[in-house]
C-alpha cells in the first residue's frame, strides 16, 4: 500500500528513529515505524487487516471512517483508507487511554 502522512511531523518521525523516540520514548518510536513498513509491504488493506499483530479496527462516534491499529501496548496508530487508490493515510498516534 502507499503511505501517506496527515502532517510533516508524522512524516519526519517515521523517515527518523531519533525523532520518533524523542516524541514517544524508544519502544514506541520503534514500533511506529514497523507498523508503516508493514502497511506500505501489504498489497492491499484486507491484507493488512489479516496481521493479526496490529489489531486493525475501525473506529466509532466522532471517530467514524477512521481505522486504529496498536503500535506498543495502549499506543496505537490512528488513519484513514482510501481502497480505490489502495493509499492509508496516518492522522495521528495516540495513547488510548490518555487521549
């Protein structure tokens, strides 16, 4: 799939390691970036679904029409699919229970 990001922040932590750890902390930094190079190696969004690892769901009430997969324990990782285009776009990473 192609990947594409809600901000040049988000952006720049994937394409950066150290920009990732400094705005999550080390582990989620990590995993944030695995979980982009997953979904930019799946070829299609069912396919990425099937990872069981990143619990993909989708979300309710305000948050209809977007998607959540989980990053690092409550961390998860909040984007919207285009299946047409076969594109995902990353809006956010939050922790769930902080947000």
């Amino acid at each position: 799939m192609l990947v594409e990001f809600g901000s040049r922040a988000l952006e720049e932590r994937f394409r950066s390691s150290r920009e990732a750890a400094r705005a999550w902390g080390e582990p989620v930094g990590k995993k944030y970036i695995m979980r982009i190079r997953q979904a930019q190696a799946a070829t299609t969004f069912t396919e990425l679904q099937s990872l069981a690892a990143l619990r993909v769901h989708p979300l309710r009430g305000r948050r209809r029409g977007q998607w959540a997969a989980t990053i690092h324990g409550r961390w998860r990782l909040v984007f919207r699919v285009d299946e047409a285009s076969n594109v995902l776009i990353i809006e956010e990473v939050s922790n769930h229970h902080d947000d």
